[in-house]
C-alpha cells in the first residue's frame, strides 16, 4: 500500500483561482504538476498506483476553521464521490490565534477527523511561540495527527525562525506528548537550515515526510536524512500537486533500501492513522 501523508486540493470553485496565486508567489521557482481539482488528483493517485492520500488543508484564518471541517465531511461521506470517499483522508485545520481553538478542535475530534494541518508562514506563528503551545496541548489530549510545514517556504524566502527543526523540537520538549502524533514535512524541515540540524528531531518520537521540492538546493542533507532517518519514523508525503508522483516515488526507491519501502511507503503511515 502507498500512502501520501502530505498533499492538497481544493473546491473546484477556487481550484483555479487557488493555484495561480500560489504559482505566483514561488515566483518560477516551482510548477505544479496538477490543477488543484478533487478530479485531477485523483486520477494522478490512480495513475500512479497510489492507495490513499492525506488532504491537507490550511486555516489562513480563525473562521475558515469550520467550512473546512464541512469540506473534510463532505469528503468522507461521499458528496465529492465514491473515487474521494475511498481514496481521501480528510485533515482540518485551526488557526492560532481562533479565541475558541479548544471547541473547534474538539468539534474536529468528535467529527472523527483524524488530524490538523498546521504551516506557521501563512498562519504567522512560530511554534517556538510559548503562546500556541494550549492549543498543541489540546491536540495531543484529543489524540489527533498534526502535519505541519518544516523549513524554508519558497513562497516565504524572508521568513525563518518560525518552524525550523529546532521550533519543531522546542514545541515538542514542551508538549512530549504530541512527538510521536506529529509530521515534520519536508524532512523535517532541511530546507534553509544547516547541515544535521534535523537531527534535533531525533529524541522528539516525531514523524518526518519525505516531501522535498527543489531537490538541487540542499541535496547532501536531504539524500542523508532520507537515507539515514529510522525507518518507523519515517513517512511517504509528496506535497502534490507540487510534485509528480512516479518521480516521488522514484526517488525514495532509490534512496531506502528495499527492506524499509513497506513501511516508509504505508505501513508507518496505517499504524498513524489507525488504517
């Protein structure tokens, strides 16, 4: 089984709009290789042979939290389509600063929604941040998955110092009991951060993806966390439609060795999730 535990779409109604802006801000750097809609995600998972992928959507505002639960309902229930019931695992998303963090989170819990997506540059916090620290605290009491943006955004290049591998590992000194629920993406965030500075995520229990999207920029360090990580902590996530899934897929082949590729590419990811 292979397992995508970082990706995204979006309403067919926004899709286009959605896409173009955020081509826009990565200013060329990078191209999407889908166009946002349920439709061409799913026959990009289908083409490449991949089972189920996390959807992660982003609350860039406290009141986005609840039509983006409706959205991950709508998902489960069917309404997008038996292909999205079947294929999708919906996430929600709360933004920091929502005054009423604790109820939307246990209105998510209580949904059966599986986990949150956090990405501290379009929601400015820091994770380092003692004031987000309740609402992580919260999460880890209702048992919920969190996957959150590590590193660098190119979408971002000023920005740093708000979800490096070092903020990673300060929330999660303080909030232990989140560690073995929480996805670094990007492993781990080695986008921008010096060599090894991953390796402050190691006595943390979390989880790292292996989506990277400019595999030129820090080469050395990204080939050695993918190659080095331990296996069980380590889980398949593209950031479609970012990425293309046949060279994702590749890439990790050619890293790991043949032993470690069950788990990496779903068994971590079952056991996660409770699939």
């Amino acid at each position: 089984m292979i397992i995508d535990v970082h990706c995204h779409n979006f309403p067919d109604a926004i899709a286009t709009r959605a896409m173009a802006g955020m081509c826009r801000q990565t200013e060329g750097i990078l191209w999407a290789v889908g166009d946002g809609t349920v439709a061409n995600h799913l026959d990009h998972l289908d083409l490449a042979g991949v089972d189920k992928a996390v959807v992660c959507p982003i609350a860039t505002k406290p009141e986005q939290w609840e039509v983006i639960l409706r959205r991950a309902l709508a998902i489960r229930s069917g309404e997008l389509g038996e292909r999205a019931q079947r294929k999708f695992i919906p996430f929600a998303s709360v933004h920091p600063l929502d005054p009423d963090f604790a109820d939307h989170l246990e209105a998510i819990a209580d949904a059966g929604i599986k986990g949150v997506k956090f990405h501290p540059y379009y929601q400015d916090f820091s994770l380092a941040d003692p004031k987000c620290w309740p609402m992580f605290r919260k999460i880890a009491e209702l048992g919920l998955v969190v996957q959150c943006h590590a590193g660098e955004d190119v979408s971002w290049r000023d920005l740093r110092g708000m979800c490096g591998p070092e903020d990673i590992a300060l929330l999660l000194r303080n909030v232990p009991d989140l560690g073995p629920r929480f996805i670094a993406a990007h492993l781990g965030g080695v986008g921008g951060y010096p060599a090894h500075a991953t390796d402050a995520l190691l006595d943390t229990g979390c989880y790292i993806d292996t989506s990277v999207l400019h595999h030129n920029w820090f080469r050395d360090e990204e080939m050695r966390v993918l190659r080095s990580w331990p296996t069980d902590r380590i889980l398949f996530g593209t950031d479609f439609p970012w990425t293309h899934y046949p060279e994702a897929i590749r890439h990790v082949k050619s890293i790991r060795e043949s032993a470690d590729l069950d788990a990496l590419f779903g068994g971590n990811a079952c056991r996660l999730l409770g699939i």
